[in-house]
C-alpha cells in the first residue's frame, strides 16, 4: 500500500499483497535502496504478479525501534553454488503441440517462455527425453530394428523420429535463448540391446554395453550437426522404476560399470565433453549414487548426480554434497498431476523444490513437463495419463498452470551464473538468496502460515521491513541496473 506522509507511516497495514518498508523518522525517507516485489499467493489473488510499490531499504542503524518477529540476514560474502538454471522437460508431446500452433502465437509463446522482456519469465534450462519418454505419442528408439537384428556400430542410428516435432522446436528455442543448457535422459534403449527385448523393464545385456556408450556417442554428434548442443546426458531416468513404458532396470552396480568401462571411455575416445550425469532419480535411495561416486574409477567420468522428489527428503541432496563436495547436484524432474489442486501444490513446490532444492545444493530445478494438451496426450501405451504441463495448449489458446508459477518465480531473476548467498535459514519463513552475474540480489521468500508475516531483510548495512501475505511466495529483486 501506499506510505503515509504522517508518523502513523511507522506502522505499515499489509491491505495488499507486500507492504513498502517503514520510512526512519515522521517527513524523513531514506531511499538509499528499491527492490521490486514479486507475489503469487495460494488464493490466486496474484499470480506472479510485480507490485506496484517498490520495497525500499534505508541504513541499518539510524533506527531500531521497528521490529518484525522474523528477520533474514543476508550476506553476499558466503557463496555457495552456482545456478545453471530452471525449466522443463520439453518432452516430445510438447513439442508436438507447440508445432500445431500459429505460427504466430507459437512465436509469442516462445518469446514468453524463453525470454525476460516483459512478461517473459526466462526459462533458462531444458530436458529432452533421448528417444521417446512416456510422453511421446509412440515408442521409439534412435536403432529400432526387427526382430533378432543387432547394430553394434550404429550403422542404423537415426534422428528420424526427433525430426518431425522435438528438433525443429528446439531449434526455435535456440534462436531465442542460444545459451540455454539442453540435458538428454533416456527412458531406454533400443529393445534389441534388452535382457527382455520389450521397450518396459528388462535390463541392459553386458554384450551390448559398447553399442550402448556409441548409442550415446552418436546421439551427441548428431544432434550437434543440426546446431543442438548437449549440455549433459544422465545414463538412465528412473533406473530404479522399470514398469514405465519405456523403461529400464539398471542397478548401481551396473551403471557403474558401463559407466568406466564403457561410456565414460567412449566420451574421451571420441572427444564428447559432455557431462555425464547419474542416477535421475528418487532422494529415497541415495545409496545408489554414492555408490557410484565411491568408485574412484567411475566417479572420474561422471560430473554429477540428478535428483527427483516422489520419495525422500530434498535435504539429502545435502547428504551427497557432504560426501563427495566435487560432484554438481541437480534436480531434473517433479510432475504436478491434473487432479491435484493447486492449494497443494503451490507450498510443496516452492518449499521443497523452488527454495529446498538450491539450499541443498541443486545447481538448477526442472518441473515435469513443458507443455499439455486439455486431455492430457500424448502419451504411450502404459505412460502418464495425469501428467500436467507447465501451461496446456489448445489450439493458440494457452492456460498457464501451476508449474509455469513455480518455475517463474525463479527464472525470472534467478539467471544462469548467479551464485547462491547465505540467508538467514528459517522454518517459518523459508528462503533462499541469489547474486546475479549483474550484481543484483534476488531472494525468494515463501510465507506457509495462515496468517501475514512481518520480517526485517538486512542486506549490505541496509534494511527493509515488509510483510508477506498468507501461503504466499515472493521474489524480491535489487541491485539490478
């Protein structure tokens, strides 16, 4: 709301969303420092909204006589890791009803999504299945063969079947953000290299494993001919959950071993300095990365650990930074279901992955997946029949759903090469601090009380005091020129 030029402007009235700091003495204002606010609340009465009153910070020791019952301390001068940034898997599905649109609205969408001008929110980080995921419209591998046929040389290998949607979107996606990190995940691999030779479950035969390394060789090279780089490739989505369709068993044992004996030289011998990343899966069984990690002979080639949430606790991310601190963390996937509800989902996703996920040392955060249809497809026979996108598209109509909100908040502001920062770590009003590649502060603040909360944020010798609405989260910005 707006301040008072009276001294009853020392007490603010949160009748919005966030109120302006108190100004230091009756016809005194001190605005050495502006921030601007930005507020989605569990009632939807902003979604994503920027505030009209800029939040101003004075010094902070001209006065101490307004205390908030909860302060956040920020300092800049501890660094923690470094953001690679927010996103979505652009699933083939996705992409499929992105080519649909206009050619017109897709542009404008595009723009949205991928770009901060305006109202763009800067998605700044992509997942893509390699071959299909449960949310193509068919399996399919980059080697489908008949029946009793091998290609150990991937003589057969093709991008064939990327060509006709997920390629040429990415490719416009590209144009707009021509930095953006893409992270490859296979569901699994040609039936033919399978102990069960079915696109579900089976596991991976140890006389394949050299075709398997060149299988991801070739991904690489070939999606780099058509200007696509590969940022990263996880060696399996899910290897713990072999009854998706298409799916894969691949112990820890296992990965291990493909890994340093056969992917990890194969990348060398053929010059990929793709990253190779592990696991990609629940924080339930962390056992399974660290036993990875705990083989030196693996653990050379492999740049990190992927991470999602539908078992487990976030802060066993930590878990594995404690052991092994040179190794990156990530967190690549959270669905929101389509009969879930939004006041459910809003405080679990930004406790746990918005804010929870870079507290415990995920360098990015990816919700599950980019985009639906009002009926939920495609998917395959056995894939995900509640899987909400981060907006649907109906036509060139397009819904904004609940996970463009949580990724907006971040993505926004939050930019590729910002560091995280220490702030003040509180169970009441969880947080987490950014500095950006531009010098700007960003603090994401999330409010689970029923009630409005005041607060103090200390930063750089100066203070604000502000309120927060009920279950409500902000973005706070500053320093940005």
């Amino acid at each position: 709301m707006n301040q008072l030029p009276s001294c009853r402007a020392l007490f603010f009235i949160a009748l919005l969303f966030i109120t302006v700091s108190i100004p230091l003495s009756c016809g005194q204002q001190n605005t050495e420092m502006s921030a601007e606010v930005w507020l989605t609340s569990v009632d939807k009465s902003a979604l994503f909204e920027k505030q009209n009153q800029p939040l101003i910070f004075v010094s902070e020791d001209n006065d101490q006589s307004h205390e908030a019952t909860v302060t956040i301390r920020i300092d800049p001068d501890q660094t923690y890791q470094e953001m690679e940034g927010f996103g979505y898997t652009l699933t083939g599905g996705s992409a499929l009803w992105l080519s649909e649109m206009s050619d017109e609205a897709r542009a404008e969408l595009l723009r949205e999504l991928f770009t901060t001008a305006g109202d763009g929110i800067g998605v700044s980080y992509l997942r893509v299945s390699i071959g299909a995921s449960d949310l193509d419209p068919y399996v399919f591998s980059y080697s489908d063969l008949p029946a009793g046929e091998t290609d150990q040389e991937m003589e057969h290998f093709s991008l064939d079947p990327d060509r006709a949607y997920l390629i040429p979107m990415l490719k416009e996606i590209l144009e707009l953000a021509p930095e953006i990190p893409i992270l490859g995940s296979p569901w699994s691999p040609p039936t033919w290299m399978k102990s069960n030779q079915n696109s579900i479950g089976g596991s991976l035969l140890p006389e394949f494993y050299d075709a398997y390394a060149l299988y991801f060789v070739r991904y690489v090279e070939e999606m780099a001919r058509e200007g696509i780089q590969i940022d990263a490739i996880t060696v399996q989505n899910e290897p713990l959950h072999p009854g998706n369709n298409p799916s894969l068993l691949m112990k820890a044992d296992e990965q291990a071993e493909f890994i340093k004996n056969h992917l990890g030289p194969a990348f060398q011998e053929h010059g990929i300095d793709t990253k190779i990343i592990i696991y990609d899966h629940n924080l339930d069984r962390i056992d399974y990365p660290l036993e990875i990690l705990d083989d030196p002979e693996a653990a050379r080639y492999v740049h990190g650990t992927a991470f999602h949430l539908y078992g487990g606790e976030i802060a066993s991310m930590s878990e594995v930074h404690e052991q092994h601190p040179d190794k990156k963390l990530y967190f690549t996937e959270q669905w929101v279901g389509a009969n879930s509800e939004f006041s459910d989902n809003f405080p679990w996703h930004m406790q746990n992955l918005m804010i929870g996920a870079p507290r415990n040392w995920s360098r990015n955060v990816l919700q599950w997946n980019m985009v639906s249809n009002p009926d939920l497809e495609p998917h395959t026979e056995g894939g995900c029949t509640l899987c909400l996108g981060g907006i649907t598209i109906d036509g060139d109509q397009v819904t904004r759903n609940d996970a463009y909100y949580f990724i907006a908040h971040a993505s926004k502001f939050v930019r590729p090469g910002s560091v995280r920062i220490y702030s003040t770590e509180l169970d009441d009003l969880p947080n987490v601090a950014f500095t950006r590649p531009d010098g700007g502060t960003v603090l994401l603040v999330f409010n689970p009380s029923e009630t409005a909360t005041a607060f103090h944020i200390y930063s750089d010798g100066k203070r604000a005091v502000t309120e927060i609405p009920p279950v409500s989260a902000a973005t706070v910005v500053w320093g940005v020129e």
